[in-house]
C-alpha cells in the first residue's frame, strides 16, 4: 500500500501541523489492521447512520437488481474523489444484498454484491467490505461494515469502521501501544472532536491499562501534555512534549467522581474525585461524569451522566478557573412521538448542561417512572411502567 512521505504535501496530509512539532519527536509508523463482521467490541467502533432513499440517485451507474426493492445511501467520506462512497441495499424474497462503490469511480453497476453475514443486536451485518480510495500517491486500502435493518417504513442503514491501525509509540521515555480508529467512518482517522460530529479517537495503552482519546491538538499521557500529529490515513502519529501552553482549571463538586471533558484540544478526565481538572484554554464540552451520595439509610446513590445532543459549551480561559454546576436537581424529560400507527413514550432526567441522567441506588437500577394517560371524558384512564427509558 502507498503511503504518503512526500515533504512537500505534508499541509495536506495532517489536520494538525504545530509549530516545533520537529524538535525530537519522531513519526511512529503504524500496521494496518481489520476487524471481522462482528466488529472489536473493545474498539470505539460507532454505529454511524446513514441517509436512505427508495429513489435511486442519477449520477451513479446501477447494477440489475434480483430484489422487489432497493434502498440508495451514500457514506460520507473524505477520501473519495467524489466526497462520498456509494451503496444499495438490493432486498429480495430470499436475499438481501448489498453494493458498495469499492474502487470510488461513482459508478454501482461494476461491483459484485456482496451477501449478508451475520444478524447482531437486530441488524444485519455484510462484509467486511473493502474501499480502495484513490490518491496521488496510490491507492489507500479501508474497511467497511455496511448493517441495515428490517424493510420497511422505518427501515435504517448503518456503517461501522472495520479497520484502524496500530503500532506501539514512545511517549516520554515509556512504550505505550497505540491504536487509531476512525469512529465516524468517513475514511480518514484525525478527525478533531466538535459538538455537530463525531470525533475519531485515539487508544493508548500502557502500565496502568488502556485509555480512550478523543482526536484533538494535545494528548495528555502520564500526566503530560503532548501536541498530537496524526496522519489524515492513519499510517502514522507523533507526539510531541508541548510548551508554553495556556492552561485553566475546570472545578467540580467534591462529590464527583469522575469528569470527561472534550473539546478541539482533545479529551480530559479528572484523575481524582473531586476538586479540579487542568487542561488547554479553549471551549470543551461535558462528555462523561459520575456522581456519589449516600442516604440517611446507608444506601449509596450514583448518577451517571453522558453527552446529550443539546450540550451546552463551556469556556476555560487561560490562568481562569470554570466551576462545573453539575449535580441536582435534575430535569425529568417526556418524548412522544408517533412511529409504525402507535405512540412511543421516552421518559428521561437531564442534566444542567444537558446531560443524559441515569441512576442507580446500591448499585441497582431504579424504579422505572409511569406514565397516566386519560382521555376527556374519563373513559380511557390506564398507567404504563416506562420499560425502555
């Protein structure tokens, strides 16, 4: 395989070019690797979904089709001279089918189906299936896991990288293993964290285990700051000592646990329950953090809060300190939508900033929240256990 080493087209390569990069961090050049249909469980591995249509699209060429009904996609991928990468889902009596634009030429009616592998968690899973991406230094091999689900009206497709690259890298005088994944599928592996899309990540592994990084301008390792350079194509990483990096403090109740914050710099944790977590100046976003309390009765209450999809930022600045308001009292949410001729209910807590809410009491689920429905005029009146959320 082709890999990139021309000097001159180093801007193009890297998202992250950083000034004295150069000063005695050397490039780690890493294997490529794949996974098999059923994924790396142990791999940040996102089901990414994709947008579908019964309509096929007018620039790409088509196959002949065997089944009663297709289903267009296509995956957004920056490796492709065209931006995207072609599929169809060719669903038969019995068949089901899938295309794949696999030498990116735009066009379907080249390219042999291939079959479905395997069922998981109510999906079914092809392939894997090979991208050959075009480049000026050759073509660049890439991994794919196309899963659809049921036929239908609310029929979904999804894509799963199935590859990464992996190696082992010096960082500061100590050997870690080091794995890169393209978590959103689009072909290339140093995409940097934001709020409207998902970050590719970067998985250390060294003396006290494996840590998960998402992609940003600086690694912290072993309680360091490091400026990370990561090829576009994954083939190769370098970390660097950072210097002269304005720094702030995120201060968070005694009573957390654990913090995850991410923003364009990268991702950070609290090494300790409580008190306060250093990182770069910058706009980070709550990912992760957990909560402890203990009741009059000795029972011990944790929440556990992840990432919504209306988190609100907040700003560290340099030499500054941001106080987290993170614990109670929490929002109790209700979602009804209408889906397949019946209504579906989602109860839910949310966070100050956001957050999605869970608890537990003596490490067991609570009780599920009910819901009453009644009609005017009293005719209808029953009491549902919210099961799923």
């Amino acid at each position: 395989m082709a890999r990139r080493c021309d000097i001159g087209i180093l801007a193009a390569i890297f998202i992250f070019v950083v000034a004295g990069a150069g000063s005695g961090a050397e490039e780690t050049w890493l294997r490529y690797a794949t996974v098999g249909a059923s994924g790396a469980r142990n791999l940040p591995m996102a089901f990414n979904p994709l947008e579908v249509s019964v309509h096929p699209p007018s620039d790409v060429a088509m196959p002949g089709f065997s089944g009663w009904i297709q289903y267009y996609g296509r995956i957004e991928s920056l490796m492709s001279p065209s931006g995207s990468v072609a599929v169809v889902l060719d669903v038969g009596n019995d068949n089901r089918d899938i295309y794949v634009d696999s030498n990116c030429d735009g066009s379907l009616a080249d390219e042999k189906p291939v079959k479905s592998d395997v069922i998981m968690y109510g999906r079914t899973a092809f392939g894997p299936v090979k991208v050959v991406f075009p480049t000026d230094d050759g073509p660049v091999a890439y991994h794919i896991l196309p899963y659809s689900g049921a036929p239908g009206e609310n029929f979904v497709m999804y894509v799963s990288s199935a590859c990464y690259y992996e190696g082992t890298v010096n960082v500061g005088g100590v050997s870690y293993g080091v794995k890169l994944v393209d978590t959103n599928c689009n072909g290339t592996f140093n995409d940097a964290f934001s709020k409207e899309a998902t970050s590719d990540t970067v998985v250390l592994g060294g003396p006290g285990g494996e840590t998960t990084l998402l992609v940003g301008r600086y690694v912290e390792v072993g309680g360091n700051l490091y400026e990370a350079e990561i090829a576009r194509d994954g083939a190769y990483v370098r970390f660097s000592p950072a210097t002269d990096i304005a720094t702030g403090k995120v201060l968070v109740p005694g009573e957390v646990m654990t913090l995850t914050v991410a923003g364009e710099n990268g991702s950070f944790s609290l090494a300790s329950p409580g008190g306060s977590l250093t990182v770069p100046a910058g706009d980070y976003y709550v990912q992760s953090w957990t909560l402890q309390r203990t009741d009059d009765k000795g029972i011990t209450w944790t929440v556990y809060a992840a990432a919504g999809a209306d988190a609100q930022a907040i700003s560290v600045t340099a030499g500054g300190e941001t106080a987290l308001d993170i614990s109670d009292p929490f929002k109790a949410t209700v979602d009804v939508a209408f889906r397949g001729g019946e209504y579906v209910i989602n109860g839910g807590l949310k966070g100050r900033l956001g957050e999605r809410i869970a608890v537990t009491a003596a490490s067991r689920s609570v009780a599920k929240p009910e819901v009453r429905i009644t009609n005017a005029d009293g005719t209808y009146d029953k009491t549902f256990s919210l099961e799923y959320g």
